[in-house]
C-alpha cells in the first residue's frame, strides 16, 4: 500500500492528497510509519478516521507529531484535569499542538499579568488560536485603535471574548463607520469597548437584514438603536417580527404596533417567546384582578425589562411562590393610576 492510498482511506480526496505529500512540512515518507502515526492518534485523541483525515489536510505536519508527547507537556501546563478539553482544543485547531505551552502561557502572561495566568490558560482552552498570537501586537494595534488610555480595558475585553484579538481593528472601524456615519466613529469604538462582539458584525449586511423588517423609513432609527443598544445587532429580526405578530395578537397590538413599541424599546426584541409567556401570564392574572387591559399594557412597556418569572424561572401559571419582580411593580403602578 502506498502513502497515496492510506491518505485516501481516511477521506482525504486525490487532491487533498497531493498537497499533504507536497507541503513541506509533511515529513512522513513510508506506509509503515504514517500507519503507526495514524493509530497513535486515533488513540490519543479517539477521533474517526475522518477526523484524523480532516486534521491531517488542515495541517499536514500533525501526522509526523509525536502525540503522547504532544499531550504530555500540553496537561503539565494546563493540568491533568484538563487533558479532554486539551485534546478537543487541538481537534477545534490543529496548529494547537505544535506549541510550546511554556513559553505560550509565559508571554501571554507578560502582556496581561502574571495574575492573569489561570485566566490565560482557560481562554486559550476555549479559544486556541489565542495561543498563536502576539499578543504584544495585539495589544499595540488595537490600542492604536482605542486609544492608549483604554489599554486595560482593551485587555480586560480579550480575556472576556478572545476573537477580539485576531481582528484588524483599523478595518473594524472603517468599515462600521461606512455604514453608522463617520461623525459616529467616537461612538462606535465606545460600543464596540462595551459589547466587543459588535466588532465582529458585517454591518451592510446587518442594517439591510433589519430594515427588511421594520422598513426602509426606519433605517436611521435602526442604526441609531444599535449604537445605543448593539446587542439587537445580533438579533434574527425576522424571528423577531414572527414573535411580533405573535404577541401583538395575544395582547391586542397589530404587528406594526408591536414593532413600533420595540423601535421605543428595543429591548424587547431581544426577549425569547418563553419570557413573553410568563408576561402574558402576569397580564392575565391582573386583568383577573379587575385591572384595565389597557392601562395595563402601558405600564408593561414601562417595566418590561423586570423579571416576570417565579423563583427557578417559572411561569406564575406553572407554580407557586413569591410573586415575580414584574407583577409586584405593575400591581402598584395600576393602583396608583386608579387612584388607589
């Protein structure tokens, strides 16, 4: 049996084939020896033959590796206790297991504190490509960015959501000041300091999903509700518009109204058909009480961002117990609007 057809064994194609044996860092020449490299891995990591031949055609050299070394010097670093989420670290990215470890955790750690060393290592557990960085780079071209004056921040956002240090963060703001206006770009980088993840959206892509939506005429107030609320960024708005019809039904609101309510309070959108459930239930049971459907409604949009659950995030129709935050509030405000 050939190198060739052993490759094609484990699911790699004639032309994934070609380019391992031509990559220069595939240095495996004999059927015999990438046959025992091949059974050690399937051991050491447990993965299919397919996964062994998706990491193998992702990164060629991981075949001539010796694994149980690999695996050894990575859980001295990031503990026994983490060697399954070692190995599912480099299944995620395979370069992961060309490092060294030492030396990954000792320069990170120079960068965002030698206190910092537990945290390091467990975003580099959930985040690998982290440990491939400079993060002396990163740390200077983002804060070239952000100002020099945001660098413990900056740092702070990285240990939080570590994709943020493998952006190009010039382009970042370029590119979301196309769409925000440029007079927006203080703006959109305080944004993007609070809720880093902003940084990560193609933003043509999310103004047009969204005014698809709730309509051309609302553009500016779009983008102006996601500088002030960027979350609803991220949102799936035509789910959005579903639940909207939805609710507006069970509470006597058109569709449009019920949009119109979320451009006032965009939180709203962002609130899963469960926690509407249990608003709806808290409604139910004041109307119940003698309380002005109406009325209530407005008082809801006033309050909407308090808890509508019981204790264990239940419904109030679905046990007892002390009554949610949300009733507790609404109750009042009705009893004041009453005159009671």
């Amino acid at each position: 049996m050939t190198l060739d057809t052993l490759l094609q064994e484990i699911g790699l194609t004639v032309d994934q084939v070609a380019g391992v044996l031509a990559d220069e860092w595939f240095h495996v020449r004999d059927e015999a020896t990438l046959r025992e490299r091949l059974r050690i891995i399937q051991e050491t990591y447990g993965y299919t033959a397919h996964q062994i031949g998706e990491v193998i055609t992702a990164s060629p050299q991981f075949a001539g590796l010796d694994h149980t070394r690999v695996i050894r010097e990575a859980t001295e670093v990031y503990g026994a206790v983490n060697t399954e989420r070692v190995k599912e670290a480099i299944l995620k990215h395979p370069p992961f297991a060309n490092y060294d470890y030492t030396r990954v955790i000792r320069e990170a750690t120079g960068v965002y504190g030698a206190t910092k060393t537990e945290r390091v290592k467990e975003v580099i557990l959930k985040f690998p490509q982290f440990a491939g960085y400079d993060h002396t780079r990163v740390i200077r071209e983002a804060t070239e960015v952000y100002g020099a004056t945001r660098t413990e921040r900056v740092k702070e956002i990285i240990l939080k959501w570590p994709p943020f240090s493998g952006l190009n963060h010039t382009r970042v703001i370029r590119e979301a000041v196309e769409v925000y206006g440029t007079e927006k770009k203080e703006r959109v980088k305080e944004v993007i300091l609070k809720w880093p993840q902003f940084a990560g959206y193609d933003h043509t892509r999310v103004i047009r999903e969204a005014t698809e939506v709730y309509g051309a005429t609302r553009t500016e107030r779009v983008k102006e509700i996601i500088l002030k609320y960027p979350q609803f960024a991220g949102l799936d708005h035509t789910r959005v518009l579903r639940q909207a019809a939805h609710l507006g039904r069970l509470v006597g609101l058109s569709s449009g109204q019920y949009i119109e309510k979320i451009m006032q309070n965009p939180v709203l959108a962002g609130y899963s058909a469960k926690r509407s459930l249990a608003v709806i239930d808290i409604g139910r049971s004041l109307v119940r009480e003698g309380y002005n459907p109406e009325k209530m409604m407005e008082v809801y949009f006033g309050y909407c961002s308090l808890s509508p659950y019981l204790p264990g995030r239940k419904r109030i129709s679905q046990a007892a117990g002390p009554e949610p935050p949300m009733m507790k509030v609404m109750r009042r405000r009705l009893r004041k609007l009453d005159g009671g």
